[in-house]
C-alpha cells in the first residue's frame, strides 16, 4: 500500500518529519529518493529537529554518514556518490545500532537495504510543492504511515 502526502512549502515537509519522530523506533530506517531539490535534506531536518538536536543538519554527500546525537541517535545517509558499492563502509551496521537512520538516494543501494523499512519518493510538483508517495515495508511501517498521516 501506498500513501500520498502533498507538501506545500517546507515547513509542510518538516511538520511530517517531525510527526514521523513523534512515533520513533529504535533501528527505524526511512529512505527517501527524488531529484536534486525535491526535499530530501529538508525531511532530514525536520526529523533531527524533533529528536533534539541542535546541530545544522546537511547532506552527507562527501562524508557518506553523519552521526548525530538526540533522543535517539540520528545516522544521516547520502549514498548517491557510491554508486551502489557499499563494500567496506559498513552501512548494514546502522540498521541496528538503536538509532534512527534516514538514507538519501536509497534506491542506489536496494540491495542492502533491510526487508523492513518506509520508502519515501519525492516529486516536484511547483517550485515550492511537493508530492510525497510513501511505501512501507514491515507492518511497523504500515502503523507509522497510519499513525502519522
């Protein structure tokens, strides 16, 4: 099943991040995928926000991972750059470190991703709206769309 959420401007994008923390797991993994611009860094924001932390939050894209402390620990993912070689960083290992773990560009590395997961597709609509189409995968992730949306 699939779900629709239409953002209109950020603080739309970081309102549904911060509501998506409000029902936190340990090892949550959230992938989001879309072009350059779509929102991607936003959501992440949104989701560091509510956990507390305090630090700028920016894309990864040189350091591949970014560890954050907050309520939860947040392990922020840019894997565009790897094109979909994960060998030797060890990005299997976050998926149950306790934390909650936001992967951009995540469909460059499906291979590994886990089983259980929400998928979160990002389409410009308008130069500031946005189409989220949200896949979860795991009845935890069905609850958190449920929950959430």
């Amino acid at each position: 099943m699939e779900y629709k959420f239409v953002s209109k401007n950020e603080f739309d994008t970081i309102e549904l991040a911060q509501n998506f923390e409000s029902e936190k797991f340990p090892n949550m993994v959230i992938c989001l995928n879309g072009e350059l611009g779509s929102g991607k860094t936003m959501f992440t924001k949104g989701i560091a926000d509510a956990l507390g932390i305090k630090d700028t939050i920016t894309s990864p894209t040189f350091s591949i991972i970014k560890e954050y402390d907050g309520e939860l620990p947040l392990y922020h993912m840019d894997v565009y750059r790897l094109d979909g070689n994960t060998d030797g960083i060890g990005i299997e290992e976050y998926f149950t470190k306790g934390g909650v773990v936001v992967i951009e560009w995540a469909d460059t590395i499906k291979s590994v991703l886990p089983k259980e997961r929400l998928d979160i597709k990002f389409k410009i609509a308008g130069e500031n709206k946005r189409i989220l189409v949200l896949e979860p995968h795991g009845s935890k992730y069905e609850d958190l769309c449920e929950a959430v949306l």
